[in-house]
C-alpha cells in the first residue's frame, strides 16, 4: 500500500477488514443484483445503501451534483413528527442514518476519508471484506483509482462488461423513463436519446460504455491481479459467481439468478437498425479493444462490428 500524502492519516477503520473491494460498473450491467448477492454473503460488508459516489463528487471534474438528490431525501426524513421517528423499525432508521452519513460525506473531503469510514462501516461487524459499489466510478481518473488502491492492505476492483451498445441503449432507456417517471416513453425518444449521445461521445453516458478508457485508467493504478472482470452476459452462473467469491477470497455461495433486481421493461420502441449501426461503429474501439483483451471470454452474443481498429489500452489514462 502505498504511503498517504503528507500529513494525511487515514482513519483506522479502512486497515480492520482483510480486504476492501470497489465495484465501478458498467451502470446498467448488474451492479444491483450484484450488490443484493454480496449482501447476503457473512463474510462481506456493504453500506446500508448501494452507490456512495464518494469518489466521483470529490475526485471527478464536471459530475453530475448528488448532494441535491440527498439534501431532498434528508428534508423528507426531517419531514417526519418525532413520534414517527421514534417508531420506525430498525432496518428503517439504519437507512435514515445512512442518508445523514451520505449527506456529510458528500460535503467532507477532509484528509483521512473518516465521512467516508463513516458510511462505508455504518453497520460493519468484523467480517473480513467490506467495499460498495458504484457505477460511475468507472469515469474515474486513473488518480482517483490510485488513492482508492491505497486505502488498505488488500484493495481490489470488480468491473462487469457488457455489450457496449446493449448497455447504452439500456442505459438511455432508463434515462428516457426518469425524465417523465410513471408515464410511457413519447415515440422517438429512445431514438432521440440514443443520437444525441452519438452526437456527444463525451457525455458521461455514452463514456460509460468505453471500456477500453476505464480499464486503461484501472491498470495504470492498480496492479492486474487485484482487478476482475465479469461479462454480464455470463454473470448469471455459478461458476461466475464463484469467481467472484474467490477473487474475495470468501465462501462460495449458491446465488438465485432467477432474481433480477432493475430489469428492463419491455419498451414498444425498439432502435432503428441505421441508429443501432451508427452506435455500433462509434463504439467499434471498445468492441476491438476487449477482444484483443479477453479473447474467447468475451460473450458470443456480443457484436461484431464490420470494422474496428483496437486503440492501446494505455490510452487516456489521465
């Protein structure tokens, strides 16, 4: 592990577990039921709630604010009478406690990370790995991996692959359905979202879809052994799933794959063909840069683009 900076101390708590581990994605590649698996491990630790963004608010240029989104959860909480409160089952006033905690970690950066101690072992009990998970990790900057590699002994990284254009398409879908929460998407907004992200291959959420950055940015900070990968194609087995175990040096342990947390709907839109090709040779890179990578790992229902050239993985690494 590497020395923290200059009269930095981290808070103590992050050297009690044997390993700590992060989940950076993808988003919309199984980090919930992912996340729902790892909690019912007794030999894993997860915050109260899924997805800090601890990282991404202090360490990431132009995210999108989420101190917003909690101050709103925190009035509601505040909204309650005393007697309300007072009453509230235990599992309930934990996640209370846990929109607090999230609150002051979103506003203390202060050297140490002891806001982020105090969320990440809220309800910590000795078990040898603990760790979250958070989607958007995967837009880290290869230094913020670096720091996150420094905090204990054992650090290590989970990322799931999926199809590039599966999850962008999956990815604005969810993002179409946000927009006007309880109501069927308009027809052509799929379409419309889908191209405004080709148009914009800097937005966060096509970005989010070019594995080649992220795991260039991971390598760089993180030695290869301590990462692994999962395709999401074939996350529902147990032998992935027991690659994960073991990569955690836990237990393995039985998983329900019939359970699916945040499936997608069935959408009466689908992605017009010429609008599905132009996403497929956008992200044609990525597509050759994970085969030239994983080879016969990468899933058969991955598609092939006509023609992609693969661009170092040391690329961006910034």
């Amino acid at each position: 592990m590497a020395p923290p900076p200059p009269g930095e101390t981290l808070d103590p708590r992050f050297a009690r577990p044997r390993t700590l581990f992060f989940g950076v994605g993808a988003q919309k590649a199984a980090t919930s039921w992912l996340d729902h698996y790892l909690r019912g491990h007794p030999e894993v630790c997860l915050p109260v709630r899924k997805e800090q963004h601890y990282w991404t608010t202090h360490r990431l240029a132009g995210a999108s604010d989420r101190r917003a989104r909690v101050a709103r959860q925190i009035e509601r909480i505040e909204r309650r009478g005393v007697w309300e409160r007072l009453t509230r089952a235990p599992k309930r006033r934990a996640v209370d406690r846990a929109w607090r905690l999230n609150e002051a970690m979103l506003r203390d950066a202060a050297p140490g990370h002891r806001a982020y101690a105090d969320t990440l072992f809220q309800v910590y009990r000795g078990q040898p790995v603990a760790g979250e998970i958070t989607p958007a990790y995967a837009l880290l900057p290869s230094s913020a991996f670096a720091e996150m590699a420094a905090l204990g002994r054992d650090v290590r990284f989970v990322f799931i692959l999926r199809d590039p254009v599966d999850r962008l398409v999956s990815a604005a879908k969810m993002n179409v359905r946000k927009e006007l929460p309880g109501e069927p998407p308009a027809v052509g907004a799929l379409a419309a979202r889908v191209a405004a992200l080709l148009s914009d291959q800097e937005d966060p959420s096509f970005l989010r879809s070019r594995y080649d950055l992220t795991i260039a940015r991971l390598e760089a900070a993180a030695a290869r052994e301590r990462i692994l990968y999962l395709f999401y194609e074939t996350l529902f087995r147990q032998e992935a799933v027991d690659r994960l175990c073991d990569f955690l040096a836990v237990a393995r342990r039985p998983a329900r794959f019939e359970r699916r947390v945040n499936a997608a709907k069935p959408d009466a839109e689908a992605l017009d063909p010429a609008l599905a090709d132009r996403a497929l040779a956008a992200l044609a890179p990525v597509y050759a840069a994970v085969r030239a990578k994983f080879g016969d790992e990468v899933p058969g229902r991955w598609r092939r683009p006509a023609e992609a050239s693969a661009p170092p993985l040391r690329q961006a690494m910034a």
